[in-house]
C-alpha cells in the first residue's frame, strides 16, 4: 500500500467544535449553508475494495500521507509492516496526537448519524447532497490506537536498501517537500517502479530532491502534486509578509491557521529576516498547539534531513533553525493551549499561528470567535488543503479581512514535465485528475500533464495493470557449478554453456547447484534401496543446432570404416544408402534422418558421428 | 578465485593508531586513519608509505571510511590527506563530522603550541581535510562508484560511533570500528544485520575480559568517588573531552542531586558546553530514553557541574575535576595529576583504557615514581583507581557480534597480542571459522568463493519451479536445464529453444526410424487401433494420440501401421523417434500383458526403448 492520508476535507460539513455547544440538533442552517452538529468526520481510504489484512507493506511517503494509519492498521487484521523515516514518523505522531486532543478537548455526547440516511442526505442542499460514501466517514481515533498503529512502524533512512521477502527491494529517496519525505523506489533485479508522492524542487528547510536516483523506471506513478498550481510560493511568502505587517501596523491581530509542522517553519524563518525590516521587533508571536513545543524542538534534531545549509549549522554547533533564536530572545511563545499560561501572557496586537487549518476544531476556533468581528483583524490563510470560503462559512457574516495566500511548495505541472523528461520513465501513472485541466479553468491546457506516450489514469477504486512484462529472474549459480561449466564461442563476444543444475528456491532466492552424484548405497541396505524409485535426474537431450557437411561426413564414415556409401542427390540434401547394412541416412540443411532397422550398434554409430558435427544446447 | 586482503598500518595486534587497508573485488578501501597517543615520534602516525614510496595516495585509494571522532581513530586524518596527500572521498557520520575537527585542533595545539614541535599539519589543513569528508547516514547505501557501496551500521561506543559495511558484488566486509553490545547511560548498544559478511574485522580491547554488570561499576565508582570526598579529598578524572566525559556527567549529576551533596564538579576546558550542544543536536544517536524525554528535560544540562578554571585546583576543600586529556599523557589532566599527586587523600580514578608509554599507563601499573621532563622525579601518594568505564564490547559482546552478522572470516584488531591469540582460539572453537590477526603491516588474505549472478528466463523458472509440484519441498531437489548465454558483460540462462532463437541459430533435427515386423491377422487400421488401445492402458500419465492420418504417438515417438500386399498378415511397424526423446517415457511398459499381439508390440517397443535407452 502506498500511503494512507485521510481526506479532512469532509470536516468542511461540520460546525466548528466551539468551546461551549449549544443544545443537540443534528442539522444547522448557519449563513445560508447547512452544516452537521456533530462531532467531525472523516473520509476513510477505501477499506471495501480488498481486505486489508492481506497487505504485507505500507510505505508512507510523508507526515501528511499517513493520517489515516490507525483505521487501517488496527481492527482490520492489519499484521504487515509500515515503513517510514524517522521524521515522517516523529512528526505524524505528533500530528495526530494534536487532531486526538483537539476532538477530546470537547467532546460531543453523540454522533449524527440520521443525515446519514439516503432519503434525508437526498433532500439536503449544498454539499452535504453529493457527499458520497457518508456510511463510511469516522471519528478521530484515540491515543491508544495512534500509538498501538506507530508500533507497527519500521524506520528507514534516504537510500537504504529494503528487501521485502527477497522479491523485491524499496528505498525512500528525498523528496525534498518536508521533514524526512520520500518517494519510494520499488525494484527487482530488472524492474522498477517509482513512485513520487508529494515532491518539491524548491528550496526550503527539507534535504533537497533526489531526482536522479529515479532514473530509468519502468513505471513512474506520480501524485502529490500542487494544489494551487497558479500560486507562487515565493510571492505568496512576500504577501503574507505584506499583509502581516499592515494589520499589525493598524493595531490588528493576525491569525494564521495553520499545521503544526512544515510550512510555519519557513513561515518563521521569513519572519526571523522580516520582523526587524518591518519594525515589528516588538510584536508577540504566539504559536498555540499541544505539539507546538514539541514540533519545535523535534525539527532542531533532525539535521541529517535538512537542506545543506542547515545542517552545515550543527557543525558549529548552532541549532538549524533561527526559531531557536526567536524563543530565545521571546520574540516567539509557545503554549498547548490557550487555557493556563497563554490567559494571562497574552497581549495585543499579536501574531497567532495555531490549528486546525479547517477552523473546525482546536485553538484556532476560539480566535475565530474572538476576533471575527472585528474589521482590524486578518486572518491569513496558508494551507492550501482547504478551501478558504469554505472553511469561513459557517463563521459568515465575518467583519474580519480574509487573506488567502496559499502555500504549497509541490511539484507544479511544469516543474514535472521538466522532471519528467529528465528522468524518462517508461510509462507514467497518475489520477485522472491530472490528466485534464481543472473544472473551473477548462482554457488552461497548461495544468494539465501532456506526455507521450500519454499517462495511464486511476481513479478511486480502478484496477490498473501496469505496462510491464516480466520476463527475467536473478538466480545464483554456486561457484562449484559455475567452475564445471563449459562455455564454447558461438560467434565473437558470445558464447553458450548447456547448465544441468538443481535448482533451490528459498525465500524468493533462487540458486542453482551442481547436481548431486547418487550417494553409493551402503550394502547393508542394498535390499531397502532396491525397493525405491530411482531418481530421475538424468539430463535429458540437448537440442542440435548447424548442419552436417556432406564431404566432411562421407570421410568420418570412411575413417570409421564405412565404405560402400551410394550418395543421391536430392531437393533439399543428400540421400546416403549404406548397401552394406541397408540403412539410408538423409541430409538436409535442417536435419539428418536415419533410417535403420535392428541394428542397433550401427545407429548408435551413426548418431555420434553425426553428432559430431552439430552444435548442442 | 577472487581474494579479499586485509593489512592492518595500526592498529595490528596494537591499540591506537587504526588504520586498516582491505582490498575487495579491485577495490581499496582505508578504514580509520589514526594516531598512536603512546608514541611522539613517526611511529605516531600510520606507515602510508606502505602503500606507495613516491607520491600522493588518491590513485590508490577508492575511499577513507571513519569510524569514530576518537583521535586514535581519525588523528592521523590531515597528515594523511593533505601531508601525504589523498584528494578522495572521506566518509564518517554526521556527528563523527562535527566533533572530529574539534579534536584534531585540540590535538594539534597540544603538539605545535604547548611542544613547539614543527612539521606538523596546521588549522588550514584541518579544515581542507574537513571539505572532503562525506557525511553518512546510518542504514543509507552509499554507493561510492558503480562497484563500491558502504552502509553504516549503530556501533554505541560514542556519539556517531559507526561500523560499516564494504560490498563490491557478492563480497563484503564489516568494519566495527570501536563498538559497544550494552546500552549505557547515554548512548544505545551496537546492532547488525545477519549480513554474512566474507569478513568481519572487529576490534578486541577487551578480548579476554567478563565485565560484571555495568550498574555494579557504576555504584562502585559512587561508592569511590563519594568517600573521597567525605574525607575531604580532590578527585580527578581523565576523560576525553566528548563520549564516557556525558555517561559519568549524568551518573553524578543524579547522584549529587539524590544525595544532595554540595562539593563542586567541574569540568576543565571550555569544550564542554559546545560538547553538551553537539549531544543536543544530535539527540537521534543517543538512546531511546534521552531521545523520548528530551523535550521536556534534556539529559545533557547539567545543574551541578560547571566550567573548570585553573585557579580552582588550588581551592582547599573537597572536588571533582573531570579533565581532558583521558590517559594523561598531555594538557590539563596531567597538570592537575602533577598538583594533586603528592596527597595520599586526592584520588585519581582512570575510567578507560590508558595506552603503553602514557603517564596513566604507567600508574596503573603500579608506578610510584614517574620521571618527568627535565629530570625531574614525580612521586605519585594519591590513591589510583581504575574503572572500566571506556566503551568497548568485553569477550562476551564479540561473540555475541559474530552471532548477529555470521562472517565466514573473522579478523581481530585493535587489542594486545595476547589477549587476541586467546579470543581466537575461542571463536575458531565455537563458530568453526577462521580467525586472522595480522600484525601492522603483515596481509591477511581470504579467498571467497561468490556465487555467479545470472538472470533467468521467467519463463524457464516458472517452468521448472511447476515441476516440483504447486509447493517447493525443499527435500527434493528439482533438476533444471538450460542454456546459458554470455554476451558482452550480460549472463542469462533460457531454455534452449530460446536459446536457439537468441542466438540466430537452426534447429537440427536429428531423427531416427526402425522397421518391425509382426505377425497380425487384422487390417492395418485395427492393429493400429489395438496398438493404441493397449499403449493407453500401460501407459499412464503420457499423452497418447491416435491421429486421423493413421499414426500414434506416444509423446514425440511416431509409429505407423503397414502391411506388404502380398501378405496382409505381415505387418511393419514403423518407429519413429527424435534424439531428444526422453527413456523414462517407458518406463512402466516392461511389466507386461499377455496376449499375443499385445506381447508382439511390446517387444517391438521394448526393443525401441533399449535403443532410445542406449546412450
């Protein structure tokens, strides 16, 4: 299985998990939209196509592509192996540790579940009508679940050689888009199947991406591509900056929903240069999370995952990311939540990075409902996964400004055709989505992956077959075999061997071995041994190849004392007639026939002479 | 038959200055290059003149591993690089990178400005040196060319301690470096694969010792350090300023704080606190406890020990001094050593192992009266305790070593002579393997005996795998046959009908037909119709075909019905068969019928068998 993200955007058709709830009603109709009441949902993998306890191996490309891991892995028989690096997995913890205790934090008495029933979800308007699979939407899961679903978890470093049951090797490569993200390269001896999920070519904190290594592949299964395909990074990080300064400047706060790891780190590593060009050196920043701390201090550790120059910083020995600094100098505070400390530290005009993007639960929900109402307050969003109008929604009407400058460093429609033609794969795999320009911009050819041959589409439950044919296996022949054999030149450079061997299959392993001598048969068992079969292990004929040469054959007979031959001409050959011994011997350029009654020495013979001549294989 | 050679330049039947060259499948590989801290002259620094009289080392070499920052492991590193000269790749960790140029300063201070001496590398030649390094991942594959790949492997001994892996095709090596088979108080224990290295060269400081349990060690060394003080006495101890300085750090740190004693720790140089730094930032290497809890509390923040000042070893009342150098052979151990030494009341306790020709060498030995430079005569009152704290697998953790990575060789260094020739004798004894332990400079050679790789036609696999029944019993051997093709530098092995094809050849039919007659009062078509009926009665498990031209096969033979006009009763079978014609197919006809004809047709086929049978 590659991957197992959850898809959050079904939290969109919730309300907001609001620090007192009203009384229970399952549907609320909030500024012309209806929303479910209830805790958040989310849209599960497909767990109905096949049954899950048969896979043997999840790879997990990125922190953000394993959300869903606790559905999968526990109360489905679930017994393989996942395998992620180490930051994937330290920061997926932490991530979903944070989505455990921002659903905990208020829990709801019940879950709504008669919206659910086809006949209801019918006469709902909106999005909630076409939501599919609404059955199959869960709740979050519990600590416990997340930590028994990380034990299954094997670590793996950049390049490290994975052997999955002697068939076939996988490696993580750097992908260059977050902390410890990797594609993943699939290969035996004569295939190769990459798959790059979540790339990036820019440079920001993470190891930068190693595209080389995905050279010739056989099959290039691509996702994880950006989600804001028209929006520049690099002008998007200036806008942020822009918009940051002139709220903060009017006396208003700035509210940056956000995740609690990868971008914010760029973010505040922006801010670093930024706050004391734009005079905000007195300005608080707060970052609100229960991870918030943790996050900070894991991304100091991870040096070997960081681009060069961030590592080169632990050399000195100095933390690699100036946040280190910010905390120091209290520029940057960080609490779990904004009950205890956070009550009474905190000042305005402030900065407050906290979650969840979706503004549905955890801190973020609270300053929605503090700030909202004021038109001196922004709120910027960053996070591409959701859409901003959307997310706002149920909080309309809204006096607050909205800024959207999404984030998303991943691999843009041109950047992969770059990619593409640098690394030329045989064939390209990827969701049909991205076979055909956006809905809403059907003009724009250019967001669209045009390649030749053209890519092979999936969709949600489609069974792909991928466009290889396995012809070859690695086998080992054992150096005493391997001695014993002899080669003969068929033409310059290219010679053959006839190999008679037994062959040994061990874990995928295949070695060949000289075929054992029959054991001599001690005579005090001679009559046990009598009884048995005998081995059938005789080397049968090899298959002849050339041709015999008419003169060169007649003189061999000679030679062998064979002289009355009456040779005949025919179509195709000669015909010898052997008078003596009435045997006839027909030579064609493709075959010899004898014909020969009861005498068997003299076939015996024949056949060796003309063995003589001939090839074998 | 290929051969793997190993010769040790340091390091061979010695401690200090590792330094160990393999040759693997055309491949040159130095492993650690370090410096003898026993010696101050040549015999400081490995013999590279070994590898060549005249000139620089990079065409010689396809890469420097090292294993560990310990200056007896990398000492020798810009002498070899930038004296020497060697311009290639140099592999170590990322720790191993950051801490092993600091050491090397510190080195080189000590020699060039505390003992004047010259020619010797300089802070430039540290850093240039530095620029060819390539840092390592642990478990990542490094492939250093088309051939050569290393992996790094956790070896515990310090922080980025690594063993590594050589492998150039089927061969391997493993290099342990220094390493340790029990998890200590800061860093994790040494763990390995079941690789089946050709070799593995494994250090053996201590070859011949059981050391008890390490809480045992610790509450001794409490115990120690803790009546010394109660007396009123100064306590000294010489640590490398990075690795057993944090273990015993965090052992007295808790225990001043659980006993809540007040007498003052130091630790002398300013290496400290960069070195606690380097132990923060690189929290991944050390053990899993640190690494859970070091969010909230980070082990390596010591409340209870502060920065030495040279002032304070004349401060009356009791201390603690860690000091560096480790065996007191230069710098600010052995100036305090020479302060406190007269005081039967000061102890100094060595916590790890002291080379020969070092002052802590000879204390351990019993030496009371040390000559010192200038003539001048030290006698040593201060109690002298010794600790194995250094971090070393003991016999036990060797054994176990070689029980997780199954070498087929073994090949011992870094020990004393002695003691290898006892650990040897015991491996040899109980895994059945050789163990080699060259002396400096004498070449260990072992042949290895690779398989040959060759890639196989699916289709041929498939084929022989389905002979041996829908599951493989690994007690009955399945013959293949095949033919292998060698072209360029590709091997492939097919069938032979592929074969024929791949290589643009004709097929030769080689055919061979006998004439029998029998006596058989039926029409042709009948005594072909009975033949067959009966040839499928006997015949179980071939194919048999009766084909609307009049004939029968049996498998690929052909036998064909006629009878002579004149005498309708007179038949002549006609046989047909190919050389490829397998004997076995027969083999359960010679039990027998019988009736007549029956009997008939069987001679006439038993006669065919034992030609076709007759190779």
């Amino acid at each position: 299985m590659l991957d197992c993200g959850l898809d959050t955007t079904s939290v969109l058709n919730f309300l907001p998990l609001p620090l007192f709830f009203p009384s229970f009603q399952e549907l609320k109709e909030c500024a012309g939209r209806v929303f479910v009441d209830s805790q958040p949902e989310f849209c599960l993998p497909e767990r109905e196509l096949l049954d899950l306890s048969t896979i043997d191996v999840i790879l997990i490309s990125n922190y953000h592509c394993m959300m869903a891991l606790p559905y999968i892995t526990e109360h489905t028989g679930f017994t393989g192996t996942v395998y992620a690096t180490e930051p994937t997995l330290q920061i997926g913890r932490l991530l979903m540790e944070e989505l455990v205790k921002f659903m905990e934090r208020v829990p709801k008495a019940q879950s709504a579940t008669c919206w659910k029933n086809k006949e209801i979800q019918r006469m709902l308007p909106g999005p909630l009508k076409d939501a599919v699979d609404v059955w199959t939407w869960k709740r979050s899961y519990s600590m416990q679940e997340v930590n028994s679903a990380l034990s299954k978890v094997q670590l793996v470093g950049y390049s490290q050689k994975v052997e999955l049951f002697g068939a076939v090797q996988v490696s993580p490569l750097s992908s260059g888009y977050s902390l410890g993200s990797s594609n993943w390269i699939i290969q035996s001896h004569h295939e190769k199947v990459a798959y790059v999920s979540g790339s990036s070519l820019l440079t920001t904190h993470p190891q930068p991406m190693d595209q080389s290594s995905l050279k010739n592949s056989d099959v290039l299964i691509l996702t994880g591509l950006t989600q804001m395909p028209t929006a520049n990074p690099d002008g998007m990080l200036g806008e942020f900056c822009s918009n940051l300064a002139m709220t903060i400047r009017a006396g208003g706060n700035v509210l940056v929903p956000c995740y609690s790891s990868g971008v914010i780190y760029d973010l505040l590593e922006c801010l670093y240069q930024f706050i004391e060009s734009a005079n905000l050196g007195t300005t608080p920043f707060y970052f609100i999370s229960p991870v918030a701390n943790s996050s900070l201090e894991f991304s100091q550790i991870f040096a070997e995952w960081l681009c060069h120059n961030k590592q080169s910083k632990v050399y000195l020995p100095e933390p690699p990311f100036p946040h280190a600094e910010l905390i120091q100098t209290n520029k940057l505070k960080h609490y779990p939540s904004i009950h205890g400390d956070f009550s009474s530290e905190f000042r305005q005009p402030c900065v407050v990075f906290t979650g969840h993007p979706s503004l549905r639960f955890g801190d973020v929900v609270h300053f929605m409902e503090l700030w909202g109402k004021s038109g001196l307050n922004t709120i910027i969003f960053t996070e591409p996964d959701f859409s901003y109008l959307d997310a706002l929604a149920p909080y309309q009407p809204l006096a607050m400004k909205c800024v959207y400058c999404p984030i998303d460093t991943r691999l843009n429609f041109h950047q992969v055709s770059k990619l593409l033609k640098e690394v030329q794969p045989l064939h390209v795999v990827c969701p049909e989505q991205y076979t055909q320009p956006p809905l809403t911009q059907s003009h724009r050819s250019d967001l669209m992956l045009e390649l030749q041959p053209p890519p092979m589409p999936y969709r949600r439950c489609s069974v792909l077959n991928l466009p290889f044919r396995r012809r070859y296996e690695r086998v080992y022949i054992l150096p005493e075999l391997a001695n014993s054999l002899v080669p003969s030149e068929i033409k310059p450079g290219v010679s053959m061997a006839t190999v008679s061997a037994v062959l040994h299959s061990k874990d995928n392993k295949h070695t060949l071995q000289s075929v054992p001598k029959p054991p001599p048969v001690p005579p005090s068992k001679k009559r046990k041994r009598v009884m048995e079969e005998p081995p059938v292990v005789l080397a049968p004929k090899p298959l002849l190849s050339g041709a015999v040469p008419l003169e060169a054959f007649l003189a061999t007979l000679q030679k062998h004392g064979i002289t009355e031959v009456k040779v005949e001409e025919t179509a195709d050959g000669h015909i010898l007639h052997l008078q003596a011994d009435d045997t006839l011997i027909q030579l064609e350029e493709d075959g010899t026939h004898i014909v020969c009654d009861n005498n068997e020495p003299l076939r015996t013979t024949l056949r060796d002479l003309v063995l003589r001549f001939l090839q074998k294989l | 038959m290929p051969e793997i050679k190993v010769t040790p330049l340091g390091a061979g039947q010695d401690v200090g200055r590792s330094c160990i060259l393999v040759s693997i499948g055309g491949k040159n590989i130095m492993l650690d290059c370090g410096m003898h801290m026993g010696y101050n002259d040549d015999r400081r620094f490995p013999d590279f003149s070994y590898i060549t009289q005249n000139g620089r080392l990079t065409e010689f070499l396809d890469c420097v591993i090292i294993s560990h920052f310990h200056l007896d492991h990398c000492g020798a590193l810009p002498f070899m690089s930038e004296m020497v000269g060697y311009d290639g790749p140099i592999y170590m960790t990322h720790p191993t990178k950051a801490i092993c140029p600091i050491l090397l300063e510190d080195f080189r201070k000590i020699t060039v400005d505390k003992k004047g001496e010259t020619n010797f590398f300089t802070s430039q030649m540290i850093k240039d040196c530095m620029k060819k390094v390539v840092p390592l991942n642990l478990h990542q594959t490094v492939q250093v060319d088309d051939e050569l790949e290393i992996k790094a492997y956790y070896a515990g001994h310090v922080l980025g301690a690594a063993m590594v892996q050589i492998k150039v095709g089927s061969e391997s090596v493993v290099y342990t470096g220094d390493y340790n088979m029990t998890p200590d108080r800061h860093l994790g224990a040494a763990w390995i694969d079941k690789c089946r290295p050709d070799i593995l060269i494994s250090e053996s400081t201590y070859a011949t010792t059981i050391r008890d349990s390490k809480r045992c060690r610790e509450r001794d060394f409490l115990k120690k350090v803790h009546e010394s003080i109660e007396r009123g006495g100064k306590v000294l101890i010489p640590v490398f300023a990075l690795g057993r300085a944090q273990e015993l750090c965090i052992l007295l740190e808790t225990f001043w704080e659980r006993m809540n004693l007040k007498a003052p720790i130091y630790f002398s140089t300013g290496l400290t606190e960069k070195a606690n730094h380097y132990y923060k930032l690189f929290i991944t290497w050390t053990n899993q406890k640190i690494r859970k809890t070091f969010v909230q509390r980070n082990m390596f923040e010591f409340k209870h020990i502060k920065a030495f000042d040279r002032s304070y070893a004349d401060n009356p009342g009791p201390m603690v001094v860690f000091a560096t150098p480790g065996m007191l052979h230069a710098g600010q151990s052995l100036q305090i050593f020479k302060k406190w030494a007269g005081n039967e009341k000061n102890m100094v306790i060595m916590p790890g192992y002291c080379v020969q020709g070092t002052i802590g060498h000879k204390i351990l030995n019993g030496q009371r009266k040390l000559e010192m430079e200038g003539r001048s005569t030290l006698d040593v009152k201060l109690q002298v305790e010794y600790m194995s704290f250094s971090a070393h697998a003991d016999a036990k953790g060797i054994m176990q070593l070689i029980r997780m990575a199954e070498p087929r060789n073994m090949l011992l260094v870094h020990g004393e002579a002695v003691k290898m020739e006892f650990l040897k004798g015991k491996i040899e004894q109980e895994f059945s393997i050789d163990c080699h332990m060259p002396a400096n400079g004498e070449t260990a050679t072992v042949t290895t005996n690779p398989s040959v790789p060759v890639d196989i036609s699916l289709n041929l696999l498939k084929r022989e795998m389905a002979l041996g029944g829908p599951l493989p019993d690994p007690k009955k051997p399945r013959t293949m046959h095949g033919t292998l093709i060698m072209k360029e530098n590709s091997l492939k092995l097919v069938s032979s009908e592929q074969a024929l094809k791949e290589l643009g050849l004709n097929e030769h039919q080689l055919r061979f037909t006998c004439r029998v007659q029998l006596q058989d009062p039926h029409s042709d078509p009948d005594t072909l119709n009975r033949i067959y009926t009966h040839l499928k009665s006997v015949l179980k498990g071939y194919t048999i075909q009766h084909l609307p031209d009049g004939t029968v096969m049996v498998e690929s033979i052909v036998i064909k019905v006629s009878s002579s006009a004149e005498d309708t009763s007179t038949k002549v079978l006609l046989l047909s068969w190919s050389y490829q014609v397998k004997h076995f197919y027969f083999y359960n006809v010679i039990s027998s019928n019988t009736r007549a004809v029956k009997r008939l047709i069987l001679i006439a086929i038993n006669r065919q068998i034992s030609i076709v049978n007759h190779d």
